[in-house]
C-alpha cells in the first residue's frame, strides 16, 4: 500500500495538492517529487502543498519538500504549506525552515496570498 | 546482583524496507518500555535517521554490505546503536543544516535530528570498520537532567557524507 496519496484541485491558476499520509525515504518522498515536478512541467507554478493529513515527514521527506521549493522557484513561481500537524510543524521549525516556507492555516488565506 | 540489560540486535540487507522495519522494532520496544506516544515518535524518528544514514551514506547504498542494529534496555536507559560497513566519518566534519547557507539543502538533516530527539547521541568508529552511531533515551519517570529530546536542539549537525 502507498505510503502517500496526492490528489490536486486547481483554482484561478492555484494548484492545491492535497496529501496524506506519510512524506518519508521511499515512495511518499518519491510521488512527492513526482507530483511538483509534473506541475511545473505543466506550466503550473502557483502550487500550495496541504499537508493537513501527512502525519510523518522524514529527513528525506523534508529534503523534498525544500527540492520542491527551490524547484518551483526556479521557475517564478511558488510553493506555500497549508495546515501542519503539530508534529510537521515542530518538524519545520526545528530544522529552522518556517524561515523558508510561507506556511498557512486557512485554505483562502494562502489562495489570497498569491495576489 | 547487577541489574539485568535486555538485548537485541538484528543484521539488515541494505535496502530502503530495513528502515522501516528497524523503526517497527524500536518503536514496539519503546512502548513496552513504557515511553509515551510523543517518545515513542522521536524514538522511532531517530532510529530512522540513523539506519537511512546506514544506508545511503554509510554502505552508500550497496547491497552486499549489512546494517546491524542493536537495542539494550538497562534500568536507566534504552540504548539504540546503528552500525555500517562503510569508512566512518567524525561528528566534527558534519555541516551545521541550520546555517544560512545550508537551509535550502535538500540533505544533512538527520543527525540533527537524532541529536535533537534523543537524550544522547554520539558517534564511534566500528571495530571493524563503518560508523557507530550510539543514541539512548532516559526510561520514562526517571528525570532527565541533561535531556535535549523535547524537540528543540541544543547542538547541530546533519548526515554525513563520506568522502
């Protein structure tokens, strides 16, 4: 069974990426990168990963998500986070990348933060 | 009469399931040890990072090579060791992940995250080579003077990467 399922929504050119489970070595880092890097090949650079129901990031999972980052920026655009759970959130702050990521907690706050 | 240590150890192919697996067992005796759920999680989180260490870093992936893992319950402590059959690295040649210019990396977070998660951590050479990596976690209800493992860091570091 996947550790990670990815379905995506698209609003006024947003993309949102609802993901569950768990974003970790293997298969969920994989369809991780997989699903951002089809995105941009699809011209989709406005992209807000909800990670309300990813209840494990590991390292590696991590290093996705900054690849993803650095990934979309790459190509003007940009990659915000919705909804963390305690443990994502105190995840991202220890490792200091809350200074990275523009992070939200309401779907039309980070929808309205790419005006 | 000296208190009795209870022991485990497992030899893991090289291959990304060992991660998982070895996380299973740690976290299982973890619980029966009498951590709770959030211990149990950093418990887990840092044997993770430790056998992915192993295997990506430290036998770099090979699957000819072993990942032993070894788990000691005295009546102080559970002691977790994760050695490799790679060359070995020093702690003091790890990149700090929480410098400026290491942020973005995509790796070398985890040993960070085991210096974080867990009571101690430090790394041996083995005796016959590789990395030891040697992590242990104060039981539940005996304090924990010198515990760095409610989430934030005291110290930094990151995987390593051998040369």
């Amino acid at each position: 069974m996947p550790s990670l399922f990815a379905t995506t929504r698209e609003y006024s050119g947003i993309t949102l990426v609802d993901l569950s489970g768990r974003i970790s070595l293997g298969d969920g880092s994989a369809l991780l990168r997989k699903t951002v890097r089809d995105l941009l090949d699809e011209g989709r650079t406005k992209i807000i990963l909800n990670l309300g129901d990813v209840n494990y990031i590991d390292s590696s999972g991590i290093g996705e998500l900054v690849s993803g980052f650095t990934a979309v920026r790459n190509r003007g655009g940009e990659l915000k986070l919705l909804n963390l759970t305690k443990k994502v959130h105190d995840l991202l702050q220890i490792t200091k990348l809350f200074t990275v990521f523009d992070v939200f907690n309401d779907e039309s706050m980070a929808m309205r933060s790419f005006d | 009469m000296a208190a009795e240590t209870k022991h485990l150890e497992v030899t893991l192919d090289t291959h990304v399931e060992s991660v998982n697996l070895a996380e299973e067992m740690c976290v299982r005796v973890a619980e029966a040890a009498g951590f709770n759920e959030d211990e149990c999680y950093r418990i887990g989180m840092s044997v993770r990072e430790g056998v992915i260490n192993a295997f990506h870093y430290g036998n770099q992936e090979k699957p000819e090579k072993k990942i032993h893992l070894a788990i000691e319950l005295t009546e102080e402590r559970m002691i977790i060791h994760v050695l490799d059959e790679g060359k070995g690295f020093h702690l003091t040649d790890v990149p700090d992940p929480l410098a400026q210019e290491n942020l973005l990396s995509t790796s070398g977070r985890g040993i960070f995250l085991m210096k974080a998660f867990m009571d101690e951590f430090d790394v041996h050479p083995g005796k016959t080579g590789g990395a030891e990596l040697v992590m242990a976690k104060r039981l539940p209800g005996l304090g924990s003077p010198h515990s760095n493992g409610n989430g934030s860091a005291s110290n930094s570091g990151a995987p390593h990467q051998e040369a």
